[in-house]
C-alpha cells in the first residue's frame, strides 16, 4: 500500500552539498593541487593544502578523506552531535549550516520548485522529484521480501515493517509503541485530550482525522458500508462489523 506523499522525511542525494567524497576520489589531488599552487607561485600555500589533504578519519573500517579542514570540522559535529547552527525562530538547531537554511524554509513558506504538469510547488529539489514520480508511475523501489514497489524510498521503508514488524516509535506516556511516527503522533492525543479536528455542521471535535470523516457521514445520510448478506447499508465499518454479528451468531468479547 503507498502512504501520504508528505514532504520527504528522508532525503535523497540531492539535497546535499557535495562536499565530502570518498578517498578514492583524492588519490591525485596532492600532486595536481601542488602543480597548481607553483605555477600560480605560491609557494606558501603549499604547506596548507598538503595539511588539509592530509587530514583523515577513519570510521570502523573504511577511512574518509577530505579535501580541506573544515569539511573534516563539520564531519566530526556528526560524530558528537553538536549543532551550532540555531534557527532564529524557533528552538531547533543544526549541525550545518545549509540544514539551517532548509530548516527556514518551513517558517518563510518559500516553495520555490514547480511541477511543469501541475501547480503543485516544493520547497526542496528531491521532494519536486519524488512528486513527479506520481506522474510517471514510476516506481523504482523494490521490496525484497514481496512484490511491491514504490515511488519513494520512504514509503519502502515503512512498508518493510510490516515485515519485520518493527516498532520504533514508543510513547513516552504508556507501554505502545508503533511502526510509523504519524501513528505515534495520533496516539498521544489520547493522553493529552486534544481534538484539533471540529465537525463545521455541529459541535463534536474528534482527536482523529478519520474518525471525524466517519462522523460527518452521519451528517450527510452517505452510507458506504453494504453488508454481503442481506441489504442493509451503515455510514461507518464498525457499525457493519457490529452488524453482521446477527449472521455470523458471533458474540462480542
């Protein structure tokens, strides 16, 4: 099943800066960046560029190398976890600075990315990619354990924990816990009481979206839930299941 096409919670390639390359990428870049420096002679940057090349990290096994100091700088942040970069709206910080200026995206409303087939526009590249794949149909991710794809690699991800039946988000309030973030964020309205979404032909206010569509149908007469045996018809699936106990003799728990 494909989920709600929200604004990536994953980022793709290119919303990166590309700035940190594999040290397979550096092997000649000491001696092309040297013959450089002399034939600009400048003999007393040679010492700094030999320095910033030389600066190597290893992680686990597999060593990054980069070009110069402060790319090594930021990389580290990754590793400590700190983030200089404070928004100036609201509490958030970063750990780079192009994440903050993406981050105030969100505050400013700037959606500079236009579909050319629709009106839709984005605030990020990748998210404008991903929005065109729906055009296409094209879906080039692949689960491994069944046979559906997906047009975006987040959706894949929480589709493989139906899978696994991994459950990572956990309430902070009680002992649940839930495979998808947007289950989570439901869940907690059950223990602070919010209900964000108010009926506009009456006064109930519902702490889900979809339970207050399932109430407006009580408004409207629409009943979409037909049972298979007989010819009665019930504005919400609960009712229906509730319903076909009188076939089925099945008494409730």
């Amino acid at each position: 099943m494909e989920y709600d096409n929200e604004e990536s919670i994953i980022p793709d390639e290119s919303d990166y800066p590309q700035n940190i390359l594999r040290k397979s990428l550096y092997e000649n870049v000491e001696v092309n960046v040297k013959e450089e420096i002399e034939v600009k002679e400048e003999p007393k940057n040679i010492k700094n560029v030999e320095i910033n090349i030389a600066k190597e990290i290893a992680i686990y096994d597999e060593p990054i190398a980069f070009p110069w100091e402060s790319h090594l700088v930021k990389h580290e942040l990754t590793h400590t976890g700190e983030k200089l970069y404070q928004c100036s709206i609201c509490d958030k910080t970063f750990s780079e600075n192009w994440l903050l200026i993406k981050h105030e995206i969100v505050h400013t409303g700037e959606k500079s990315y236009q579909c050319s087939q629709f009106d839709k526009t984005f605030t990020c590249k990748s998210s404008l990619i991903k929005h065109q794949r729906t055009h296409a149909g094209e879906k080039p991710y692949q689960c491994s354990q069944c046979d559906q794809a997906f047009s975006h690699i987040s959706h894949l991800i929480c589709h493989q924990r139906t899978h696994t039946e991994e459950k990572p988000y956990q309430c902070r309030l009680c002992d649940k816990a839930f495979s998808h973030k947007h289950v989570l964020i439901q869940h907690q309205k059950t223990h602070t009481g919010e209900k964000p979404y108010q009926c506009r032909q009456c006064d109930k206010a519902f702490s889900h979206k979809h339970v207050l569509i399932q109430h407006q149908k009580t408004h409207t007469g629409e009943k979409p839930y037909q049972c298979s045996q007989c010819d009665k018809a019930f504005s919400q699936n609960a009712h229906l299941k509730r319903h076909q106990r009188i076939h089925t003799g099945e008494k409730p728990m």
